[in-house]
C-alpha cells in the first residue's frame, strides 16, 4: 500500500508562494503533494516588468536592495537576467545613481548644492542611517525626529555667528527636508512619516553591497521559479474566499466556481491589505478582496495585522520631448547635442496655484537613465491612492504644471503619454508593501509569521505535543528584518517550506 503523501497548497504565486514550492517540490522530493494557487492570470503577484516608450520598466518590485548575501541577486544571476545584453531594452538606472542632481525650488530658483541643498541632504541621510543603527532616542514618528534636527541644524548654524541664514532660506531648506520626507514615505510606503516607528528603523535591515535593478527584468526571477516547479503545479483564477482550518482537512473556497480544494498545510501568502480587509475593518473598500477564516483569526494574529502598517507606493512613467528648442550656438562647426531631461528634485512651497495637490506628493522628476526621454515620479500614500483615480489628461495637466514651474526657461518640456502602476485598487493586494507603524513593533512581524493553530503557553513547562501546522504564513510583513522587500517575501516562503520539512522529520 502506498503511503499518503501529505497535501500543502500554497495560496499565492508570487516570490513568497514560488519559494515554498519550489523549496517543497526540490527538498521534499515527492514527499508532498504541493499545488499553488494564483487569484490573478500571472505569476509573479507584486513583481511586475512591462515595457513603456522602448524601455523595460517595474510596475512594482524594482531594486535588489545588497547585492552581498542577497537570495534574490543569485536567483537574478542564476536567471541570466544579469547582464546587458540579456536585457535587449534600456532600462531603470541601468547607468546606477546621477552623482549630481537639479534642485530647484517652486517657481524656478535653482538651488545652490554645495551651500544649501547638498548640506540638508546630508542631514537627513545621516539621521535615517543613525536611525537605521538604532541611535536614534526618543521614540515617536520619524518625521518629527527629521523636523527636530532640522530645527537643531539651523539653531547650531545661529549659534555658530553666521547668523540664522534668514526666514527665507530657512523655508527653503524646511522645503528641502519635506521633499526628502517625500522620498522616505516612497521608501517605506508610509503615508504620512509620523506614522512610520522610529525605534523600529533599527531593526530593519538591507544586504550589504550596492542597491542595483536587474537587466532583464524583475519577473524574469518568478519566473525561472515557476518554470521550475512540475508541470500543474500553479493553478491561475483561483481566488480564495473563505478558509475553514479549525479541523484536518483544511478546506479552500474559491470565488467564481472554481472547485473547492481540502488539503492538510496551507502556506498563505497573500498581502496584508488582504488580510486586513479579512478583519472588516476595510471590507467595504476591498472589492471582494476579503478571505472568510473558519474559525475567525485568533486574537493575538488580528491584533498584529490591524497595527502594522501597510501602504501604497506608486510609479508614474512620463515619456517627455521638448518643445521651443534653444538656438543652438554654432561652435567651431560643431553642432552642440540637444540638453537631455534633468534629474530635477522639486522642493515645493505652495506657491504656483496650478500645481495640484497630489503632484506635491513627489519628491523628483528624473529620466531613468542618462540621457533617456523616458522619467519617472514616485508617489506614496493618499497622493498615489488619488493619482490611480485620475484621467491620462489630468495627469499630463499636472505634471505639465509642475514642469512649467520647475523649468521654466528652455527648453521646454511636454509630455507624450504615460504609464503609471496601481497597486491601492488592484484587489489582489489593495496596497504595496508594510511598515512598522507607531504603535506596533517587530514582534508584530514575528505575530504575523507565527502558523496555526498556535502551539502551547511557553510557561507550560510539560513537552509540547506535535502542532498540525494547518495554516501557516509568509510574505514580506512576515519577516522581521527584511519586510517591505523581495528577499523579505522570499526567505518568508523558505521559512515556511523549512518548517513543514522539519515537521515530516519529526
């Protein structure tokens, strides 16, 4: 008689979910019998190359943050995704960081970088760096940590006998350290930075190494996992609805008729704005994003998912080209080349009426390479919700505006056309990635990973009877350290598939 072999569905086929099965279907040899499911008609979940005005571009994941150590740079390289001439497209920072940036302040005063702009960078560099060394005291949001040594910068600049500079440029750089408070809210996703834990800041980590985008693109690392993993294993449209786990089997419910599935594990890996949609707290706004539990969540695991946080970052790609072109001056017979679109950072103050109220929320305009005619603006929170809402024509508008304001002498730039993500209405993740609110803490993320039924009090000093694992949870609000990333998603999914191996092993 063959033995049964233990069933596990992995709902979810994007890094998380691929990484478990792939790690099942690879370690476990044919111990189980693995099946993923996939609500969307692609792998991949918040991974997303496309293509855009002859470039490649990332709708979402877009950065390997290290390369030194970094499980998703190997699975780039093993990928061939690596090298140039793989990629075939130009793409995002294919030529790494401009050492020089255009700072200009609203209305088109460009702004000195060795005496004011460069200075406030380097302030607000080294206080999240301090704050990421948890060296940073106080406690609090991070905005007002940020607030705060500006306020001591420009007092000690007082003090010193060079005078306080003057209410003018003092605005100027308060407009410098929110356009980098919008840059920090795209990293993190948070809306709003006085929401965003400070002391937290200290437990987050990156891989060593520089921060680099892949070549061929980022989907081409899901991929290579699916392709890996038999034949049938991923099933796309099945999206689950209700998840009855309070007895074995463990059965799934899925929308649209899809047939129902019973099964002993199941790896969950959806995103944290389902599942908090999954409390009620947001299910009128999920669009039928909400999973049903079967018993409901257990207190401790609804508590960690209502006080993280998870927020919505958005990419705005705008194909420019230039329109009243300067005289080009003759010099020596030699025709000077065309001025290319600057890495312009917008420090804003509410002067020019025109601009609207979301373009304020975007700390750059900057080509994504040298010399390219395709630029991108990041957006977060409420302005990135909004900018998914709006028309192609109201979008043009505004950046228009902003651009007229910015750059105003020539040449002048228009905008083509433009691609933009949409991550806060997309139903299958209702947002991008998490962050560590004020309020709740990294043992929230270590909640977030903990599998059910939950095991004993670790008072109860008697040996522990073997838990069934009936569900248990990655994605990247499940990892302590890395949460928010690719690699936080993937070593989640390893976690995970590790765990049922050692359980079978007994």
């Amino acid at each position: 008689m063959v033995a049964k072999r233990p069933r596990v569905v992995v709902v979810g086929a994007g890094i998380s979910g691929l990484a478990a099965a792939h790690r099942l279907c690879g370690a476990g040899g044919d111990r189980f019998e693995v099946a993923v499911v996939e609500a969307g008609d692609r792998v991949g979940g918040r991974i997303l190359t496309s293509e855009f005005a002859g470039h490649r571009v990332e709708m979402g994941a877009t950065w390997v943050q290290g390369v030194v150590g970094s499980p998703v740079y190997a699975l780039a390289r093993d990928a061939g995704a690596l090298g140039e001439e793989e990629g075939g497209l130009p793409y995002e920072r294919m030529d790494g960081f401009p050492d020089r940036v255009l700072t200009v302040v609203e209305g088109g005063e460009v702004v000195d970088a060795d005496t004011v702009a460069g200075p406030i960078e380097e302030l607000y560099r080294g206080m999240m760096e301090g704050a990421r060394a948890g060296e940073a005291g106080g406690g609090g949001g991070v905005e007002e940590y940020l607030r705060r040594g500006l306020r001591a910068y420009q007092a000690a600049r007082s003090a010193g006998g060079g005078g306080g500079g003057g209410k003018e440029l003092e605005e100027v750089e308060e407009a410098l350290l929110a356009m980098h408070i919008n840059r920090e809210r795209t990293d993190t996703s948070a809306d709003d930075l006085g929401d965003l834990d400070l002391t937290a800041e200290g437990e987050y980590r990156d891989f060593p190494g520089k921060h680099v985008t892949i070549p061929g693109g980022y989907s081409r690392v899901v991929e290579r996992l699916a392709a890996a993993l038999p034949p049938g294993t991923v099933r796309l449209g099945f999206r689950l609805r209700r998840l009855e786990w309070g007895g074995n089997p463990v059965r799934l419910h899925f929308a649209d008729g899809a047939p129902p599935l019973t099964t002993d594990h199941v790896i969950l890996t959806v995103s944290l704005g389902v599942l908090k949609a999954s409390l009620g707290k947001d299910a009128s706004g999920a669009g039928g994003a909400a999973i049903a539990f079967d018993p409901p969540l257990p207190l401790f695991k609804r508590e960690a998912v209502a006080r993280l946080g998870f927020g919505v970052v958005n990419k705005l790609f705008l194909e420019v080209e230039t329109v009243e072109p300067p005289e080009p001056e003759d010099v020596g017979g030699v025709q000077p080349a065309a001025p290319g679109f600057p890495f312009l950072h917008m420090a804003f103050r509410g002067h020019v009426s025109k601009i609207p109220w979301w373009m304020r929320g975007t700390e750059s305009i900057c080509p994504v390479h040298a010399g390219s005619t395709v630029a991108l603006a990041w957006f977060a929170g409420r302005e990135a919700a909004h900018l998914e809402s709006l028309p192609d024509d109201d979008v043009i508008r505004g950046l228009h505006a902003a651009l007229d304001s910015f750059l105003p002498a020539a040449p002048r730039w228009r905008v083509r056309r433009i691609k933009r993500s949409g991550w806060a209405t997309d139903s299958l993740f209702l947002g991008s990635y998490s962050y560590v609110a004020v309020g709740s803490s990294g043992d929230d993320l270590d909640l977030m990973a903990e599998p059910l039924p939950r095991g004993p009090d670790a008072a109860d000093e008697r040996p522990p009877p073997p838990q069934p694992l009936r569900v248990l949870f990655a994605g990247e609000a499940t990892h302590r350290t890395h949460y928010s990333t690719t690699h936080a998603a993937y070593l989640s999914g390893l976690r995970e598939a590790n765990r049922l191996l050692q359980h079978y092993r007994g």
